[in-house]
C-alpha cells in the first residue's frame, strides 16, 4: 500500500465517521474533523459554516448511517485530497464532494457539496451504464 492510499483511507475513514451519528452528535469530535476555514454547500444549496455545521449536527435526530459507494479518490497535492461518492438512504440519492487536508496529524475537511440525484438524472445514468440503450438526446 503507498503512502497515497493510506492518506485516502484515513480520508475515507474520516468522511464515513462525519456521516454516522456517534460523531454527528459529538461537537467537540466534529470540531476535530472540520477545518477552521470549512465551509458546506448542502444538498439545498444551503452555505453552512464550521460553527453553523457543528450546531445543526449537534441538534439533529438521531439517523441511520447511510449507504455509500462509487468512492473516488484525487490526491491534488501533497497535502490535499478530494473525494467524491454517491450516498443513498431511504429518501434518495445524492452525490458529495469533499476537500480534505492531508497534512497534519490527521485529515481535516474544508469543504463539502452535497447535490440531489433526482430520478430524471437515475434515468440518464441508467442509460450512460446500458450500452444497448438508444441514446436520449
């Protein structure tokens, strides 16, 4: 395993521990995970700070980690990777991207995307997986 692949597991460690609950629950955890400087656009288009993040999270009522796959790591300089990954849950799909800085102790994130899948977009992906589909446009 090279050096990359272990930060991109720490990564990914990382990103899965912000989606379950025992650490969306746990401030000062969260604080540890979130950049200073991080910042979030949410799946509403909604831009969340560090503070406003770590306060919605602390509120929120208890969930289901969701399921997550398609993860792919792009390590842009030394100390810095994104990651990308489909989530699905119960209400749907979504689509995340994330900053991570890689060179300290342990990755910290400084930016999150969340984006909607909507059914129109599983229709087209549907078709860009089917190679014996007629195309769409």
């Amino acid at each position: 395993m090279t050096q990359a692949d272990d930060r991109f597991q720490e990564v990914r460690a990382a990103e899965l521990a912000l989606l379950g609950g025992e650490v969306r629950s746990d401030p000062a955890r969260v604080r540890e995970l979130l950049h200073p400087d991080f910042v979030e656009i949410g799946r509403s288009g909604r831009r969340w700070t560090r503070d406003e993040t770590i306060a919605a999270l602390a509120s929120e009522v208890a969930r289901v980690t969701p399921d997550t796959d398609e993860w792919e790591f792009t390590e842009l300089s030394p100390t810095l990777v994104l990651v990308t990954y489909r989530v699905s849950s119960a209400s749907g799909q979504s689509r995340h991207s994330s900053l991570w800085e890689v060179g300290g102790a342990a990755p910290v994130i400084r930016f999150h995307q969340g984006t909607v899948v909507t059914h129109a977009q599983h229709v087209l992906d549907g078709v860009r997986d089917n190679p014996t589909s007629a195309p769409t446009v």
